[in-house]
C-alpha cells in the first residue's frame, strides 16, 4: 500500500482518463452531494448507510470531504479503530454487529484538531487510495459522502466512478439555498449521473416539550427546483434536539432504529436507494 502521510508526503495523483477503480465486488455505489457547507450532506450520508446496513445490507461509507470530515464524530469512531492488514487499511466499523465500515481521512489525522493543507493533486491521490488501498469486501452499498459544491473534488470523484447508481441531493428549506441547490442538480446533468431525488434537512423543528412540529422557514424554491428537473423529494427532515444529542454523542447507529417522526421520514429515502439498486 502506498503510505498515506497526511502530514508530509503528497499522494500519487489518479491517472486522467480511463476508469482506474475495480469496483467487481461492489454492487451498488450512490453518492451524496450538496452545493454548500453546512446544510446536513454527511448526516444525510451516515443515516443512509447505518440504515441500509440495518436492513441487512454489507454498507461501506467513504468520507471525502478531506477538509471538513465529520463521518467519525457522526458515528463515534476514533483514530485508533482503523486498521491495517496486507497493507489494505480496514473501514472502521462503528458497530462490531453491524456489517458496516467507514473510511475517513479524520482516521488518519493525530487529532481532531490538525488541518489538512492539501492543494487539488494531494486531495485527489488520497481519495483515490480510498479506492485502491482499502480493504472494502463484497459490499451491496458503498455510499460516498463527497466534498461540498461542484468543483474540482466532485468532479474527479465522479469522473473516477467506473459506475454510479446515482445521486442524492441535500440541502435546507431556505430561499438562499435554492441557488447551490439548482447548480448541483445542473452538475448532475452535465454529468450524466441520474439523480435519486432531493432530501430537505432541517426542514421544522420537533418542540422538545410538546413534540409537535414547528415550521422555521416558510416557502422555499425547492419545490420549484424539483419540478423544474424532475426530481423527487425524498424526505423532509425536521430539526430534533434529540437527533442533535444523538449526533453529538456518535450513536447514529443507535439513532437509525430508534423510533422517531426523524427516522420514519428517512424511510423513503431507504426504501428509494432500494429500488434503483442493482442485484448483480
């Protein structure tokens, strides 16, 4: 395995044409994308993949947003759970019962507080070694939480996918989203990836005290975006203090069979990754 120094050594760089990823034992990859920060895209991811391995599935999640890596926090998991065999690293599982391994730069850093000051040719090798020199197994799911927006990252990554079943799209019910939101799914086109649908993060506020439901936003373009690209909304996810509390303590595990008005939204979402998977 090529040494993966996050301090020192800048990664072998992925070649520019052709597909370079054996991905034979995978037999389905969907990506999760957002057109900016901050909008709930690797919560969107982690539940996807906690979820799907719930039911039964063999799930790997892949972590590439290389400057702002949340999936261990979201699910627990430390630095020290990533192991090494044959020179493959081993995807962390946040659960020993759950047949469910993560891969994240954060694993590799000394410490939750350590940057990555990568330019674009360190950042695409690294995530290609996420590829290449991870020990994924037969998986039925690899879900890829990729890099915020529509520049240089995603663009590789997807370029680097010999196949993509397709994408989901995160954002917030806000009018000031609607931009990022259309340029994502514009992305998409341009790149032939088929669109599963659009998920609204945040999307109301479950009152801790009475547990009903209040809308924080009002209106927003979303609908008008998904009618304008023939896109679904999968779900609409309220903000939850309990969620928030489960997030911070790592239990998404935990969290995705608990029952709540958050995780049976979440169901479709689920149930449409389903029905645009492959068998083979």
């Amino acid at each position: 395995m090529t040494e993966l120094n996050v301090v020192n050594k800048t990664p072998n760089q992925p070649k520019k044409s052709g597909p370079v990823i054996d991905m034979s034992r995978i037999k389905n990859v969907f990506v999760v994308m957002s057109g900016k920060g901050g909008v709930g895209k690797s919560t969107v991811a982690c539940a996807l993949a906690a979820g799907l391995a719930a039911r039964g599935n063999h799930v790997g999640l892949m972590d590439c947003d290389i400057h702002g890596p949340s999936v261990p926090a979201i699910f627990g998991i430390k630095q020290e759970d990533l192991q090494v065999v044959d020179e493959k690293m081993v995807p962390a599982k946040p659960e020993p019962n759950l047949n469910l391994g993560v891969i994240s730069i954060g694993l590799l850093l000394p410490d939750d507080d350590t940057p990555v000051i990568w330019r674009g040719p360190a950042k695409a090798g690294a995530i290609q070694q996420f590829f290449t020199d991870v020990a994924w197994g037969d998986l039925d799911y690899l879900i890829i939480d990729l890099p915020p927006g529509t520049g240089d990252e995603p663009l590789g990554i997807m370029q680097l996918l010999p196949k993509n079943n397709g994408a989901i799209v995160v954002t917030i019910p806000q009018d000031i989203a609607l931009t990022s939101v259309r340029k994502s799914l514009t992305f998409l086109q341009k790149l032939d990836v088929p669109l599963i649908g659009i998920v609204s993060n945040m999307d109301g506020l479950i009152c801790p005290h009475c547990s009903e439901e209040i809308e924080l936003y009002g209106s927003s373009g979303i609908e008008k975006a998904a009618s304008d690209f023939g896109a679904e909304i999968l779900a609409r996810l309220p903000m939850d203090p309990a969620f928030s509390k489960a997030q911070e303590e790592g239990k998404m595990v935990e969290w995705m069979i608990h029952d709540s008005e958050w995780t049976k939204r979440f169901q479709n979402v689920l149930n449409t990754v389903e029905k645009n998977s492959s068998e083979s």
